[in-house]
C-alpha cells in the first residue's frame, strides 16, 4: 500500500530542440514516498529538502496527483512524502521529477491502469504550474528513460530515441536561480527563416546521429541558434564553460533546460570526468557556488 520511488534530473532541450527534445539522467533525482489512505483525495503530508508549498494545488506533485487521481476515481485517497533533491530553478527538470515521480507511484498503486504517453499527460498539469506553460521535454525522458522527442501536445504523442551506449552527460549547476517562466518571457516571437532552417536541420541531425552512434555528428548537432543567444546572458560565464568543455573533448555543450544548469555530452566516461573537471577550474575561480555531476544518460 505504499511505494518508494526515485525520479530522476532531466535535461530539456538538448540545444537545438527546444521544448521538444530531452534525456535523462541517472544519478540525480527526487525521491518520494507514495502511500495509500483510507481517507480520500491528495495530501502532501511532508516536504523535505526546500521549502515548497504543501497545499495540494499550488504543489506541482499536488496538481500532477490531482490530475490522475481525478481521472482514475479510485475508491481510496494517497498520502506524498517528497525527499527532493534537484533544486527548483536548476534547469535539471526538479518541478517535472516531482510531477512524474507522482503520477508514476500512484500509477503502481492503482495497478497500472495507464500507459506512460497518458502519465506524461496527467504530469504535464503539475509541470505547467511551474512553468505557466504545458510541455512535457522534462516530462517525458523522466518517465520514459533514455532520449525522447515530444512529437506533438495535443495529443500527446513522445517518442523514443535510442541512446548511444558509450555516451555521458556532465552537467554544472552555478547556484543561482533561473525561472522558466521569466526565461520563457525573453525568447523572441518571431524567428528568422535562416535560424530556422538552421535548427532544424540540427534536430534532424542529432536523431539521425542517436540512430547511428554517430558522435562527431552528434556534437555538429549540438547548435541552438534560436533560443541560446537569448537566455545565455542569464548564465555567467556560459560562453568560458562550454570552451573549456569543447576544448577537453566534449562533443558539444547546451543549457539544460531553461538554465542556469550547463550540460555538456562526452563518449566514455574518461572525456567526461576530464571536462567535469574542466568546468570546475572554470567555475571556481568565479567565487560563484556550483556543483557539478557527470551521469549516463538512462
Ligand atoms: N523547454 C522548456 C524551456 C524546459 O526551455 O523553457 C524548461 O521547463
């Protein structure tokens, strides 16, 4: 009657897919306890870690619960403990690990009357609290593992994109908060037909690269003309991060999500350590406070 999970940091974007691409992470998530009650409806019973709202509808777990719970009317009420880990405003995809590590726990519970494209729907409410806006790019890599592509919102239609086997992330968070809604706020209306065509010729690149395990390809791909030179301002030393990553052998370097968090993608986890701590000389010398992690993409 009660379910442990871990819900992992999820990279959104990957540079040149904006709102669409994703991945995820293994070696950072949320954990949450999901517990079955006799009363019903959706408690937050407690939050541990950073200071959230536990009223259930102005909690993005809260909402994503409510979403499913509303949906499936079961006859009995669910109890959320939250253990979270990813800072709120990281970039590392912490308001959608909640909202998909809720609906999935409650999902188990439930029997699993639901497949993941209608979990990703009922997180995608939670999600949107957060954001003010519906995309499931966190979403989805967090409850489908490995990279995905949001195919489409209405209907939500996510699709699954092979990883190569010998490819790993190495993400930096400097310790300030970026929030999506005000990083949303400065992306222009109107693009460029030359961006455009730029990104997604891009996009279509790093599918075929992941189809391929083509990783020189890969990194070609790693270009964001659209949205990158807008939210890169709000990064201090972005453009220092991702040259020292480059210039260690990484195959390219994005933000993650809508920032402040930097990712980079290595092949092999030598390159990878090697960049991570390319990144910490740059970081250190700054006096901003950072951590950084290297992980598979899972
Ligand atoms: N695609 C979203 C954005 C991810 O970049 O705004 C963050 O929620």
């Amino acid at each position: 009657n009660q379910i442990k999970i871990f819900s992992p940091a999820t990279v959104a974007n990957v540079s040149c897919g904006f709102d669409v691409l994703g991945f995820c992470l293994d070696t950072v998530g949320d954990e949450m306890i999901i517990r079955k009650t006799v009363e019903k409806g959706i408690k937050i019973t407690k939050i541990d870690g950073f200071d959230l709202p536990l009223e259930t509808k102005k909690n993005v777990a809260g909402v994503a619960a409510l979403a499913i719970y509303e949906d499936a009317k079961p006859d009995c009420g669910f109890e959320i403990e939250i253990y979270k880990k990813i800072k709120p405003g990281s970039g590392i995809g912490s308001s959608s690990a909640s909202a998909s590590g809720v609906v999935f726990a409650i999902n188990e519970l439930l029997g699993k009357p639901y497949n993941k494209t209608q979990l990703s729907d009922f997180a995608m409410k939670g999600e949107a609290v957060a954001s003010g806006s519906e995309h499931a790019d966190n979403i989805a890599p967090g409850i489908f593992g490995g990279f995905t592509l949001v195919k489409s919102n209405q209907p939500l239609k996510i699709l699954e994109l092979p990883t190569p086997s010998n490819l790993y992330a190495t993400l930096i968070h400097p310790q300030i908060e970026v929030k999506t809604a005000e990083a949303r706020n400065i992306l222009p209306k109107n693009i460029p037909m030359q961006d455009a065509i730029t990104q997604w010729s891009n996009v279509g690149s790093l599918v075929h690269a992941l189809h391929t395990n083509d990783y020189p390809l890969l990194g070609e791909a790693l270009q964001d003309v659209i949205v990158e030179p807008h939210r890169s301002k709000l990064i201090p030393h972005y453009n220092e991060v991702k040259k020292a990553a480059i210039s260690n052998g990484a195959l390219g370097s994005g933000i993650s999500g809508s920032g402040p968090s930097i990712f980079s993608l290595s092949e092999g986890i030598e390159t990878a350590k090697k960049v991570e701590q390319a990144i910490q000389e740059v970081y250190t010398k700054t006096g901003i406070e950072f951590y950084t992690f290297t992980s598979k993409i899972n």
